[in-house]
C-alpha cells in the first residue's frame, strides 16, 4: 500500500464546504472564461457549455451541428410529454426524470425506452447476424413518430432512424445523433443531415451515450427558460 505523509487532499474540502451545485456553477464559469469566441445562439451555447463540461472538450463547440428547428421541435416535444427512444440503456438510465418533469410534470421513467436487451432483440440479432440496436429500433417502429430519439452508441441504431424516416415516413420529433466509433458513424451522421429531421449531431468519430443525456438535459433547461 502506498504511503505519503502529505495531507489527504479532501480535508481542505472539508474545511471549505463547497457544494456540488456550487462546483457546477464554478465548472461553467471557468468554461465560459475558457472558450473562444464562438459563433453559437445563447440555446446552442446552452447545449455546447454543457457537453464540454461532460468531457472537458473545447473541440466539441466546432462539432457540433443543429438543425435550423431543434430547439423549437425540442421544446414542443418535451412540452408535450413525448416518448423517448434510447439506444442504450446507459442513455435510459442516465437521463434524469427529475429535469424532464422540469419541463412536463407528467414524465416517468417507463416513457423512455430502450430494447437493445430484450430476450427477443437478442435472439433475432443472433438469427440473422446482425447488430441488436438494429432489431432494438424495429421493435420500437410504431412509438418512434413525433418521439425524442437519442442515439449515443450505437450508428447502426442512426441508420435505420434515417431508414424509417426516409422509406416510411416516420418522423421523430427530434433525433439527437451521437453515436461513437469508427464503423458506419460518419455515415449515419451525414445521412441524418439529409433526412430533414430536426436534429443535434456531433460531427466525426466522437460520440458516446454521456453525450447524448447531456445534450438532452441542456435542452430541458433551454425548454424551461423558453416557457
């Protein structure tokens, strides 16, 4: 076991309480004091400062994209207690109910879905040789019209959202495409540009489900300060 004889470090917290709110106050501050001059509306800055702090990325700001109407399509879907589809479990159990009832008081747990685990997801994937979060969103087809869609893992997932919007019509209100990886990402993101869905997408490789729950839970509060 190591041993040091200099004070553990958390005792000089200990001695200066400073709280959790105030350290993501603080964490905001030295972002904004950090950043370049970018050129974001107060909305999307909202959205960016808030993924930067997940990572501690300032590229993160060039990366990111959004549709003319995001915000617009965010608010009026989460005011309207839309469904949410997940493309992993992370993302469902990472998303706080607390800030979605910020927006929509009626908001539980059980109107966020995610299918990529369930027992007949897994066996039709291992059948036809082919990626869960694939059969995971055919599952979810008949909910996903006018629902919140956040792709956070998985590109395959993001390829059959721009299938179904393109072939079928359906029509999410908002896809937020963040998927991470080197196999098919780069292409369910450009694809998704094209489909005309209102959208929030992190351009290149970067990616990942703290992402995506990050990116939601700005656009809460830029929901809440829009009401």
């Amino acid at each position: 076991m190591t041993r040091t004889d200099e004070r553990p470090l958390i005792y000089d917290l200990y001695e200066n309480p400073v709280s959790g709110a105030e350290i993501e106050a603080r964490s905001f501050a030295a972002i904004d004091a950090e950043a370049e001059s970018y050129q974001l509306s107060p909305a999307q800055w909202e959205v960016v400062r808030r993924l930067i702090h997940t990572t501690a990325d300032f590229a993160l700001a060039e990366l990111t994209c959004f549709s003319d109407d995001a915000f617009t399509a965010a608010t009026k879907a989460l005011k309207s207690g839309a469904s949410i589809y997940a493309d992993s479990n992370m993302i469902r159990s990472g998303l706080s109910v607390a800030r979605l009832q910020q927006v929509n008081p009626s908001y539980r747990r059980d109107d966020i879905f995610c299918h990529v685990a369930d027992d007949d997801v897994a066996d039709k994937a291992k059948q036809e040789g082919l990626p869960r979060s694939l059969f995971a969103v055919q599952k979810a087809k008949e909910m996903l019209h006018d629902s919140i869609v956040l792709i956070g893992n998985a590109p395959v997932a993001l390829l059959e959202i721009n299938r179904l919007a393109i072939e079928e019509g359906i029509r999410p209100a908002l896809v937020i495409g963040m998927p991470v990886g080197f196999i098919h990402v780069l292409e369910s993101k450009e694809e998704l540009l094209k489909t005309g869905l209102p959208h929030v997408v992190l351009s290149g490789r970067r990616g990942g489900s703290p992402l995506a729950v990050a990116c939601l839970h700005a656009m809460c509060s830029v929901a809440c300060e829009q009401s």
